[in-house]
C-alpha cells in the first residue's frame, strides 16, 4: 500500500493527499513532526534524502517532492488529470511550477510569518511578510485572468494544476489574505473545496490548522 509521509498543517503534504484521494488510491498517512525534528531522523532520511516533506513510499519506491509525487502517482495510474498529449501536460505543468514557485511561495511567507515563526523560535520577519503580500498582489491577477476564460487553469477539465494552486492557496483564511477582489478565482476555489478528493482530506485547511495547532498554543505560551 501507498505510505505518504507528511503533516496536515503543509500545504505539499496535502497536495499529495488531494490527489491520491482523486485517484482513490488506498494510502496509509504517517505524521512527520517537522517542529520535533522527525524529518532529520535517519529512518525518515532513507525514504527522503532531502529531509522535508511530503514523500512517499510506494511499494519500495520512494520519492520527494510533491510536484514530483503527484506527476508520478498521475502518470503510473493515467489519469486524465495529467493529459497524455505532451502540449497539454505542458501547460499543466507550467501552471503546476506556477503555483508552487511563485503562489506557495508567497502564502508561505505569509502563513509563516503570521503563525509559524512561533514554533520555529525566531523572530517575525515583517520584510518577508510584506514581499509575500506584494507577490500575491503581483501573482493572483493573472490565475484570475485565466480563470475568467477558463473554468479550470489548464482548460475546461481540473488537471493537477488545479490542485496544485488549491494546495497553494490554502492558508489563505488562517494567514488574512483576503481574495474577495478575485470574483472568478473566489467561484473556481469554491468549487475544487466541494470535490470529494478535497473534503476527503479535510473540511478546509481552516479546520485543521485550528485543531492541530490549539493542542500547541499552549506549549508556546
């Protein structure tokens, strides 16, 4: 059976999720403590020389990287949402480098910045905070322009670019950004949180976020 190693509270992790639930591919999800160290373990090494997460286990198999992790598990069960057709799988996967390189980039500096750096024991980096604000404001036109001649980014079927830029803009509740002046992007997110591949994983990333971290809260404190 499929072994995704991860965190709900990280938004590669539940990318991988979205789309083996898309796949319904049967997985086992084991819990790597990024704030414990478990991704520097020598147990955790072996499935991921790179010491982050997500990664997987697939029958022997390992591999990181969750853009990497969601192409391969596309491509071994040949689902539609990877197009066959080399144009077509290039734009998705120039969406898929969009919303991880410059998307997540952004909401990640954000959602740090407003939550994280409390577990990491450092200080907030207002700089960073604000580069990741400016970034979205640079960013989210164009996905909203697309969204506006298209009802998913790469066409009129959800691909994985579609759940790669959902991952992406997860946190968006819990980190304050607010996406209301993207009336198209706003419609296109509502209806990819209403997929069954999506509630599967959680209600919303809102949820989870809430529940993990008021175990913690107190801990900091």
């Amino acid at each position: 059976m499929l072994q995704i190693y991860g965190s709900p509270l990280s938004s590669p992790s539940n990318k991988v999720c979205y789309v083996a639930n898309y796949l319904n591919i049967p997985y086992e999800f084991y819990f790597i403590n990024i704030g414990a160290g478990d991704q520097r373990k020598p147990e955790y090494l072996k499935i991921n020389k790179f010491g982050k997460i997500p990664a997987i286990d697939d029958d022997g198999f390992t591999l990181g990287e969750s853009n990497a992790i969601i192409q391969y598990l596309s491509s071994k069960h040949q689902s539609s949402i990877y197009p066959q057709d080399i144009k077509q799988r290039a734009i998705v996967d120039s969406w898929i480098d969009y919303s991880s390189l410059h998307v997540m980039v952004a909401t990640s500096k954000i959602m740090f910045n407003t939550h994280f750096y409390k577990f990491a024991d450092i200080a907030k980096d207002e700089r960073s905070l604000q580069d990741g604000r400016q970034f979205l404001e640079k960013y989210l036109p164009i996905v909203e322009k697309q969204l506006t001649d298209t009802p998913f980014l790469a066409g009129k079927e959800i691909t994985l670019a579609d759940i790669a830029m959902i991952a992406a803009l997860d946190t968006c509740e819990v980190a304050h950004v607010d996406l209301s002046a993207y009336t198209h992007l706003v419609a296109w997110r509502k209806k990819i949180m209403n997929e069954a591949f999506y509630k599967k994983q959680h209600e919303n990333y809102a949820a989870s976020f809430n529940k993990i971290m008021s175990k913690l809260t107190n801990k900091v404190e």
